[in-house]
C-alpha cells in the first residue's frame, strides 16, 4: 500500500481514483482526449507506486501540474488556482507569464 503524505502531515491511502477526478474536473468542458486523461492519471499512478511507500502529496501535485501544462493551458491555470491557493488575479498573471515564458523558451 501507498500512503500519501498529506501538507498537514496527515497520512491517507493513495487513491488514483481522486487523481482522475481531479482532473476530470479540472478538464470539464476542454478538448482533451480521455485517452491523455488516461496517461496523465498512469503516470501519477505509476509514480506513487514506485514510491517505496509513501509519496508527498505535493510531488502528486507538481505532476499533475506538468501533466495539464501540455496538455491544456486552461486546465493548467484552473489547477493551478487551487493547488497553488490563488488570491488575487495578479496569481493567475504570474502563472500566465510563466507559460508563455515557457513556449517561448521550448520554440
């Protein structure tokens, strides 16, 4: 069994399940395929288990993060807002300018 390490130092089963929702509602009405949805969720997945036990629940955080910068900018950003606490809208400035910063660097 995984357990997930939680910011408040509480300690859960890891559950895939509540990755996938995560980012099916994250991805709700946005053009991405299940099947990236399916590859985003394995390779969380995948992590945890190979985690010799225990994983962060920031490391599944950063992950799915990464995982929705490629796939799609929006669900990027509405992740973001939650996982990263956004207050104000200069948080989802910041963030915007980091993503375009980032295609610019990767052309």
């Amino acid at each position: 069994m995984v357990v997930v390490i939680k910011r408040d130092g509480r300690r859960q089963p890891f559950d895939a399940s509540k990755v996938r929702l995560g980012v099916e509602i994250t991805l709700a009405d946005r053009p991405v395929p299940q099947d990236a949805v399916d590859d985003l969720v394995a390779t969380v997945e995948r992590a945890a288990y190979t985690s010799h036990g225990s994983i962060h629940a920031d490391e599944i955080g950063n992950m799915v993060l990464e995982g929705l910068r490629d796939l799609d900018e929006v669900g990027y950003l509405r992740f973001a807002s939650v996982y990263k606490e956004f207050q104000k809208a200069s948080d989802f400035e910041r963030e915007v300018a980091s993503l375009d910063v980032e295609v610019t660097e990767s052309e």
